[in-house]
C-alpha cells in the first residue's frame, strides 16, 4: 500500500504534540510558583496524605521564555506557513495537489491519489499548529512576561 504518514505531517505532529504538552505543563507548574517569587516552592497534598514539593528554577525558566518558546514558536510559524503556502512553495499542499494533478495527467493514478492524500493529511494539521501558536502566545503572555529579563 502506501505511507498514511508524511514525513512534515509527522514531525509537524510529534512538534505540536511535545511543545504543547511541554508549555501546558510548565505552565501549570510555574504560575504558582512565579506568584511567590522566583524560586519559590509550592506544596499540594497527594491523595497518600502526605505532601509534594515543585521547586522551579528561575534560571531554567528564564531558559525556557528565553529560548525554547521563541524556537518552537518560529518553527510552528514556518511549518505553517509552508503548508499553506501556494502551488510554488515545495513542500506545500497547493504543491502536493499540483504534483497529484501532473501524476494523474501522465496516467500515474496510484501516485497521484497518494500525493492528494499527502496533501489532505498536511491540512490536517494546520489547526493543530494554530492551537499550538496560541498556546505559546498565551504561555508566553501569562508565564514569560512575569520572568524578570
């Protein structure tokens, strides 16, 4: 048969799936402790009754704001730009469909269904990133605006 997974589709994937869960998760640990200061700690109770301490290093997390959200957001911001690029962008679903197109013209049916697929598959994810850009956005808004530079 054939790859019902595109090398950008996966990586675009994989990239959404780890920044989003990675920033949610910071995110969730540091505005607690950001409120009480830099390297504060933040104790909950577990269901055992006893208690867990979240220590969160302001170097590591000036790190984060600093570096890693910037990366990931130019990364998203290029992956996505690339997917809704026009018919001359390579990598583009507008350039995947022309190629399906020129594949069906030559009698390359095979070819030019899985490259339509490909096509449809990159969409797919344009919402994906979407929600990824935003959540950067708001991450960056609400966490890495109170990391003093």
């Amino acid at each position: 048969m054939f790859r019902t997974t595109s090398r950008t589709a996966h990586t675009s994937a994989r990239l959404a799936a780890t920044s989003a869960v990675g920033a949610l998760a910071l995110a969730l640990i540091a505005t607690p402790a950001l409120a009480a200061g830099p390297a504060a700690t933040d104790a909950t109770s577990d269901p055992t009754g006893g208690t867990v301490t979240i220590t969160v290093d302001a170097a590591a997390l000036a790190r984060l704001c600093d570096d890693r959200v910037p990366r990931v957001t130019e990364r998203a911001t290029a992956l996505l730009t690339r997917i809704q690029g026009d018919a001359s962008t390579e990598g583009s679903a507008a350039w995947l469909r022309a190629r399906a197109d020129r594949a069906a013209a030559q009698g390359h049916d095979d070819l030019a269904r899985r490259l339509q697929f490909r096509a449809e598959q990159r969409l797919g994810h344009v919402d994906e990133i979407t929600t990824l850009l935003d959540q950067l956005a708001t991450f960056d808004a609400n966490v890495c605006s109170q990391v003093a530079p």
